[in-house]
C-alpha cells in the first residue's frame, strides 16, 4: 500500500506532467492513410494517429490534447512525434456527400467521394433506401464515430449506376453541393411574385415594340435574353441592343439576390441543365420569344464610323423580336451565300456593318481573344458520346458576341459615371507576386519590350499584343498564361486588363448569370436617380465561389464522359493519337487530341529518364527527349481510373519527343573528340536533372 506522502508525490507528478501538455481547438485533415492531422489556428499540424483518427471524420471541429513527443522506441536519441488525442467534439465538419455502395458479407456500406476519406460508412437496414452494390447514392451521416469509433449514414438519394443516362451529371452536381433543379414547391415564391406584377402596363417604360430587334441564337435555345437592331446613321450607326428583364417582375423579392448567388449561374452539362431561374419565369415570362412583347433593359449606343462608342442611353423599355434567326443562316447571309433572310436584309446588313467596325476598332485598340477550334459532342439516346465534331466558331457568333460587349462596357461606364457601388468586372493582369517574374520573361523572350509597365492599361495591351503575334518562334502568348491573374467581381470600378478596356461589367445574361441580374437591379435604381447599392454586395464572393463550383461539376461529369468514350474507342482498337501540348509543368504535361479536343495527361515522374523543368521555356527536357508547350506529340490512352476521378491517362509512342540528331563523319577526329564531349555532357546533365527534381 502506498502512504499519504508517496499518493501526494504521484498526485503532483500526474499534474506536473498533465501541466506540460497543450490543449487546443483544432480542425481535422485527413489523409488516404489510416492517420490524419490536427490543423490549429496558429497553423501547426499535429500528428492523429490511426487509433485516435478512428473517432473522428475530416472537416471536424475538435478540442485535442498535445502531448509532448517522447524519444523513439528502440532509440533513446532519436525524438519522437507530437501527437493529438481526441478530448471532444465541438462541431461535426460532414454533413452531406456522395458515394458508391458496396456489399461486404451482409452489411452495406457507402465509400465516401471525399479526399482526404478512405474509410466505409456502415449503413444500417433502416437507413439503406432501396439502394444496391454499384450504386450511386447521395448520404447524410446518421451517426458520428466520436464515442466508439463507428460511424454510420443514410442514403438520401439513389442518383442511379453506371448504366443510368445521365447519372454522370446528378452525381458531380451533389458532388459539388450544387442547388438542385427547381421543384414546383421551391419555384413557387418566385411564380407567384411574379404574378403580383404586370410591367408591359407600366407606362413608364418606352414602347420599342415597332423597333425591328431580331434574336441570333441556336436554332433550339428557347431561353434567349437579348434581341439586336442596327439602323445607319448620319454619322455612323445607331446600335441598339434589348436585354430580357427578369428585374421587371423579381425586383420586389428581397430573399431573391442571396438566392440567386448561390446558384451563380445556369449550369450547362452536356445533356443537362440546372437553370438559374425557374422556367416558368424565365422562358416563360422574360425571354425575348418571338413576336411577344417582353419588358426589356435596353443600350442604345451613336457608332462612329470609326467604332467608337460616341454616346449612349439605357431604357427600361418594352420590346417585340420581329424574328427569332438562328446562327447559321445568319452566317450564310454574313459571308454572302444565302438570300435567305432578304426579309430582314435592312437591320441585318446595318448589324453586319457595325459589328465590322467594332471589331476592327478592337483589334487596332484593345485587346480581342483567339479563336480556337472547338468542339461539339454528340450524345446517343443513353447520354455517352456518340462522336465528336470540330468547328470553327461563326461570323454570326462574333456578331452578337461584338454588340454584348460593346454593352456590356457601356453599362460599366454608365454605372462609374453614376457613382454607384457596381457591380464590376476587374482584371489586373500580371499578378502582382509574378512581376519580377515577368520582367524577367521580357527579358528572356522580348527585350524590347522589358521596360514596358506592366501594370498600366496601355502597357499591358502593348506586351499582350505583341506576345500574341504568330511569327515569334514560340508560343509567347501561351506561355505567359501562367504570370496572368483572374478577373474578380468588384464593388469598385477598374480596368479590365484581358480586354484592354477601362470598365467592364456583365449585364447581357441575366435569365443565366447572378451577376447580370444584380446589374440590372443597379442600373434600374440608377435609371430612377437613385446610385446607393441595390443588389446585396456582400453576395460577390458568394456568386464567384458558386460559378467555381458549377465550373468543377461540369468539368468532372465531362471528365466521365470523356472517360467511357475513350474506353470505347480502345476496344475499338483506336488508341493511339496525334495531339498538343496544352500545359506543361515539372511532373508532365496535359495533351489535347486533335481528332476530338479531349485532354489526358501524360506523367513522366516514373520514366528512367529525368526530366528538367524550364519555366522560361515551358519545357521538359532530358538527355534525349524533349517536349515544350504547343508541340506536337503521339500519345496512347491507357486508361482513365475512378481513382484518379477519371482523368484520362496517356503514354508516348516510342520515339516521341526526340531531339534530332546531327550527321557526324566516322573518320573525323573533330568528330569523334565532339562525340566524347558530348557524352561527359550528357551524363553532367542526367545527375544535374536528378538533382533538380529531388529537390
């Protein structure tokens, strides 16, 4: 039995050493392994290790205890690793997710699609849903694994297997927590707010129903939001361009802005949408159809025959598309083979003129995007790719997209001359943490242009301009890519460095795009004398991360896609491909396939060769073999794994990528001393290549 003394003595040695450990909050990061990582607020990551980590899920809010380390087992000099021990929870970090289901035995399990997650979650019988192995299922945890270590969910929603039509595009989406699509109930605050208003009463708004506007879209777009008239002038032309004005009938919805920047935009799948606003309201109340009176948000802009934008007025008016013209006839009419549309032959050819100076001003002034091929996929009755088609963009297309844009900066610099607080479109550029980086690619590929300020609206079209030009000997303009920053939504008027222009905004798409909406909101207010906030600025950042979200749905649903094509056509026995080197950095590079625009990637980490990464030069190269950014290349697929969320991987055709060889003459002594130099050459600059990626 131990006495008072010795019990006292452990009591203050059980508080001294309990005095030495550190207790925190901290948030769960997990790992494919069995241990994860307490993240503090200070930004130290503490070890979990298996046992504790089996209480716990990724994203959970935690308090923990830091015990010290202690020396290693086996090896009193060495020290141990600081551990966390789990003391509670303070906040669950999983919710909702998605998964497949498997079978083990009798007991049904989801694998979660969470990184940084590698564990199955039981599904008790109660909670199951009908569901079977191979199924694609949305899951909410039923029970946290805090207690014993046993973690529990329950199905929500079966979004069907790999057979299902479409299961590709349900299942990104609530991977992504994108909104679903509207329901009666959900779309019926905004139907019947909507009821409540009639603007084609309102006599305030300016009756353009004789004005001739015509919509030019495809030929099966029933939600069109904008119609164009073009009328010449004594000076030039009067270009008028008619937005859809869903404001007309939501304006009064407080709880719509928050609503509507959740959602961001429309979101396109290929086979699929998930619309913005309810279609009862948006094609059935707002879009521009023919031969319907809509209310509209309309830029009427005096053209110059020169392309400038000499004055302009918007107007909450009420318009009438004369014709609903699809891009293709139009096309046929633009470059002369068609007579086709003879009927609108006045206004068509007034826009076909306009849109030729604007564009001709834009290429002389700012700064106007590259056409590249693009691609259209075709889906069978099953919604997997049936073939693939390229197309060069129309002069229709390039039409309309010329008068959005002459809009939409009228709109940004009608909003700045108001005083009011946005919303606006700002890109900078470079980004600030690339300018010496930049210099120094000046430096490198354009001397004389080093000295140009990068950070100036004049400047920046300058390099721009002259890095895109096709007689440099690489591709400059790609290659900068990577030193350029995002355009950002702003309260505050800036540059639009991509475009070169001083203000730009987006108000041409408001049936699909938050933004547009909130811009119509403000310019309305503006129209009325009023330049305070009327859209909720606060929402900017929300509409940004929204638009992200829809961006990786779409892009991991078409990855799915692409991935089950390619598969197709490799038990076809069509595998091997001539495509491009779209991005390259220090592992690999990504490849677009010329026959059908798809991309893979091709990693060169396992190769026996090294590989030495130039950023300059936006190049791989090793002793042999070389590859740089646009280069033409021949590629394998070889398979595209659930694992690596199906992106598509490929492998080189042997003999790809070599350098060339120069002729050298056996007999010449030059020769052969040249070929012992170049061998010591070549060895120095496999260790060096070794060295680089080590490090």
């Amino acid at each position: 039995m131990l006495d008072r003394n010795a019990m006292a003595q452990l009591k203050g040695l059980r508080e001294e050493l309990e005095a030495q450990n550190e207790h925190v909050d901290a948030t769960v990061k997990g790992t494919q392994h069995r241990y994860g990582f307490a993240v503090t607020d200070d930004g130290r990551e503490i070890f979990i290790p298996p046992d504790e980590m089996l209480k716990v899920l990724p994203g959970d809010k935690v308090a923990i205890c830091i015990r010290p380390a202690k020396p290693a087992k086996g090896n009193q000099d060495k020290p141990g690793r600081t551990v966390a021990e789990i003391e509670r929870l303070i906040e669950a970090g999983l919710d909702q997710f998605v998964g497949h289901i498997v079978q083990k035995g009798k007991a049904t399990f989801v694998v979660p699609d969470l990184a940084g997650l590698s564990r199955w979650l039981f599904i008790p019988p109660h909670a199951r849903n009908g569901v079977a192995p191979g199924d694609l299922v949305s899951c909410a945890l039923l029970r946290h694994p805090i207690k014993d270590g046993k973690p529990s969910a329950k199905i929500l929603k079966r979004l069907g297997d790999k057979t299902t039509p479409g299961a590709e595009n349900s299942y990104c989406a609530a991977r992504a927590g994108l909104p679903e699509h509207w329901s009666e109930k959900s779309a019926h605050p905004l139907i019947d707010a909507a009821a409540q208003c009639q603007p084609l009463d309102d006599a305030t708004r300016l009756d353009l129903t004789t004005l001739p506007f015509v919509s030019i879209d495809a030929a099966r777009t029933v939600d069109i939001d904008d119609a164009l008239h073009a009328e010449v002038t004594t000076s030039g032309w009067q270009l008028s361009v008619a937005i859809a004005d869903p404001t007309a009938y939501l304006a009064d919805m407080e709880s719509l802005p928050a609503l509507l920047a959740e959602r961001g935009t429309s979101v396109y799948f290929h086979g699929d949408v998930i619309p913005m606003l309810p279609e009862a309201v948006s094609q059935g109340l707002c879009a521009l159809a023919e031969d319907t009176p809509r209310p509209a948000l309309v830029c009427q802009m005096q053209v110059s025959e020169s392309g400038e934008i000499e004055s302009f007025a918007f107007h909450k008016a009420i318009i009438r598309s004369h014709a609903k013209l699809a891009y293709a006839a139009v096309d046929r009419y633009v470059i002369g083979n068609s007579d086709d549309l003879i009927a609108h032959a006045n206004p068509l050819e007034a826009l076909v003129q306009v849109y030729r100076t604007l564009r001709e001003r834009r290429d002389k002034h700012e700064l106007v995007m590259e056409d590249r091929r693009e691609y259209r996929w075709m889906l069978g009755e099953d919604k997997q790719i049936a073939e693939i088609d390229s197309y060069e963009k129309l002069s229709s297309q390039h039409l309309v997209e010329e008068c959005m844009i002459a809009a939409n900066k009228c709109a940004a610099k009608f909003l700045s001359q108001a005083g009011a607080p946005g919303p606006f479109v700002v890109h900078q550029g470079f980004r600030q943490d690339r300018s010496e980086e930049a210099k120094t690619f000046l430096e490198k590929h354009r001397a004389k242009l080093k000295d140009t300020p990068l950070d100036t609206l004049a400047g920046y079209r300058t390099i721009l301009a002259d890095l895109g030009q096709t007689t440099h000997e690489r591709p400059l303009r790609d290659m900068v890519n990577r030193l350029l920053s995002r355009a950002v939504l702003s309260k505050t008027a800036g540059a639009h460095m991509g475009l070169a222009t001083e203000a730009y905004t987006n108000f041409t798409s408001p049936l699909r795009k938050a933004l547009d909406f909130f811009v119509h909101l403000q310019i309305s207010a503006c129209l009325a004398g009023d330049n305070t906030a009327h859209y909720p600025v606060d929402q900017l950042p929300v509409i940004t991360r929204a638009i992200g979200r829809s961006r990786e749905a779409v892009a991991a649903a078409d990855r799915r896609l692409a991935a089950r094509y390619l598969d197709k056509l490799k038990a076809e026995g069509r595998s091997q491909f001539t495509g491009t080197v779209s991005h390259i950095n220090s592992s690999g590079f990504s490849v677009k396939l010329d026959d059908n625009g798809l991309e893979g990637l091709v990693d060169l980490r396992p190769e026996e060769e090294k590989f030495s990464f130039d950023k300059w030069m936006m190049s791989l190269t090793s002793t042999t073999r070389r590859f740089q950014l646009l280069q033409s290349v021949e590629v394998t697929f070889v398979g595209a794994p659930a694992e690596s969320d199906f992106l598509a991987l490929l492998s080189l055709v042997e003999g790809c990528g070599l350098k060339p060889i120069e002729p050298k003459s056996e007999d010449d002594p030059a020769t052969l001393s040249l070929e012992t130099e170049t061998k010591t050459e070549a060895t120095a600059a496999t260790e060096i290549d070794s060295a680089l990626l080590d490090t």
